[in-house]
C-alpha cells in the first residue's frame, strides 16, 4: 500500500541521521507492517537499511543480531558445534506465516519494535534470555532485558525517536536445550499461543509464554519444576487476553498444556544428558 502522505525517506548512514525520527517520522525496516496499513499522520520515514549492519555476528560471549537482519536471514544461522539452542532460531522464523516477500523483508528488529503478541523474535529474544540494545534519541544508550522490552498488544519501552540497534544473544542460552511448541486456530493461522522451554546447563530452567498473552511472560527455576508447580504458576498468569486468534480461556488452556509438554520434554533431555555423562 502507498503511504501517500509520506513526502520524504532518508537513508541513514550514520547516528546523526536518526535525529530526524519523531512522531510523524518513524524508521523504515523491511516495509512489510508500516506498508501494509494507512498511516495518514506520517510524513517521513528513515530508512535503516543503509547503516549497512551486518546481519549476525558471533562473538566470544554469543551472537549478536543487527534489527536489520531479515527472517529469512536468521533462518539460515550456520549451526556451529555446542549451539545446542539452534534449532529454536527456525522454529521460530517459521513461526510467521507470511508469503516469501514477507520472510525476506521482514526484519527481527521490525518484529520486535511492532510488538504483536504473536511477534515470534519476540519469543525468541526472550525465550533465550537476549539484550536489545536501544539508541536512545537523545544519543544515549540502553541495554533492555528482552523479557521487559514488548509492555502490551503492540506497545513497548521505545519512544517515538528511539530505534533498536540489535538484539545479543548470551552464549549461555545458545548451549542451553530448548524445546518449542506453537499452536493456532487455522494451520496457516496467526499463532494462538507460542511457548519456548530454555534449560540451561546449570539446571536452570526458564518458560516463556508467547502469543496467548498480551506481553510476554517468562516462568523461572533453579532446576525444572514438578508439573504441579509449573501448572500452578502457569494458572496464575493474568494476561490470558481474547482477539480472532484464540479466546483466552483457549489460550490459557494450551499454555498449561503446551507448558507441561516443555517441561516433560526438557525433563526427558535432562535425563538422557544425565546417561551419557
Ligand atoms: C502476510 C503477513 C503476515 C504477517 N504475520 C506476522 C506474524 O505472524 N507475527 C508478527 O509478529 N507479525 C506478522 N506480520 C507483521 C510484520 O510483517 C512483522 O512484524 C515484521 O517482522 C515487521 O518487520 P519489518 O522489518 O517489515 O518492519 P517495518 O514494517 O519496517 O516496521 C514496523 C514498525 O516497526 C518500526 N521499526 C522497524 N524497525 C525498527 C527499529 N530497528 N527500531 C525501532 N523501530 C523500528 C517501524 O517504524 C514500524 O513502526 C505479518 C505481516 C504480513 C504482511
């Protein structure tokens, strides 16, 4: 869709550029949201692209993810040997059913800054624990837990000039195991209810509930809870929250249910690790 009202884009190569951002100039991503509806208030956009961020960079502490780095981009991460967190990175790209124009456009940061309860890099970035870091428009910066970053159904700690730098991964989560479980109401529908499992090598177990719930929520414990803790902690979630996608009561039902398949599955891994040492 044309953003008629939008008289001027501007590439931005260096910070400075971003100064232009304010509430009727906002940054330009992949397109596939800001595009896709009318937005009469807008004149401007700054287009992020060309800053020329490399899209993933491992380092010796993790893996650094540029906002810039596309779905389809994040797809595609190389395995490398003792990530035993891989596979978590596909399951949740494919998370977002869009055509391949979306895949390919579609950028993590631009998940992640529309804050749709159904935002499945924002069930990654908080499932494994990530920073993001935040430019601030008065030139600062700030390095926000991913689990604080998304407040509400399509709100989150950015101010309208601000912009999402990148996303760190702690190399930490990227050895943890993982498991996954998505439902929704249509086999190519928006997600109902997305949950990820983490359970890191010091025993430490974390739950993130996704989706079902109007911002995420993140459940952790020392060491993996019995099922009777786990579906207590999970009942006393209180953003269980009803649109087209799942009503809340469904949603909560397949957070307790999909909750326990984690923790059963994870338990599994735990003991089969527990065998070959
Ligand atoms: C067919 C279809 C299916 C979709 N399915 C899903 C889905 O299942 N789940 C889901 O969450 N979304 C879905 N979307 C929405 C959208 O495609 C994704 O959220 C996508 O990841 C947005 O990324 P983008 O790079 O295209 O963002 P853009 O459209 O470029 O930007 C989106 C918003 O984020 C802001 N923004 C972008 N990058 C930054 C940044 N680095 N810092 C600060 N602000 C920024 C923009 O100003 C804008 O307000 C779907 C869209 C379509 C068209």
């Amino acid at each position: 869709m044309d953003l008629s009202t939008v008289t001027h884009v501007t590439a931005a190569r260096q910070r400075s550029d971003l100064a232009a951002l304010g509430p009727t100039v906002v940054p330009l991503a992949g397109g596939s949201e800001l595009f896709a509806y009318p937005r009469a208030h807008l004149t401007g956009l700054v287009d992020l692209h060309s800053f020329g961020w490399p899209a993933l960079t491992v380092t010796g502490d993790g893996l650094s993810i540029a906002a810039t780095c596309t779905i389809a981009e994040l797809s595609r991460l190389p395995m490398r040997a003792g990530w035993a967190a891989h596979p978590l990175f596909y399951h949740c790209c494919t998370a977002l059913f869009g055509s391949f124009k979306v895949w390919n456009v579609a950028t993590v940061g631009g998940n992640l800054a529309t804050s749709l309860p159904a935002g499945p890099m924002i069930t990654l970035a908080v499932a494994l624990d990530a920073e993001l870091l935040v430019w601030r428009g008065d030139g600062s910066d700030e390095v926000v837990p991913a689990r604080e970053f998304v407040t509400g159904d399509m709100t989150n700690v950015l101010a309208p000039n601000d912009v999402l730098r990148s996303i760190h991964v702690p190399l930490a989560s990227l050895q943890a195991r993982t498991a996954y479980r998505k439902i929704a109401l249509s086999p190519l529908g928006r997600s109902g209810a997305v949950l990820a499992g983490l359970l890191l090598i010091d025993g430490t177990f974390v739950l993130t509930v996704t989706a079902a719930t109007l911002h995420p929520v993140q459940l952790r414990y020392p060491a993996l809870p019995a099922a009777e803790v786990l579906a207590r902690d999970i009942s006393a979630i209180d953003c269980w929250f009803t649109d087209a996608h799942g009503a809340a009561d469904w949603r909560r039902a397949m957070g307790l249910l999909l909750g326990e398949e984690i923790r059963a599955e994870l338990a599994g891994t735990a003991t089969e690790a527990g065998r070959h040492s």
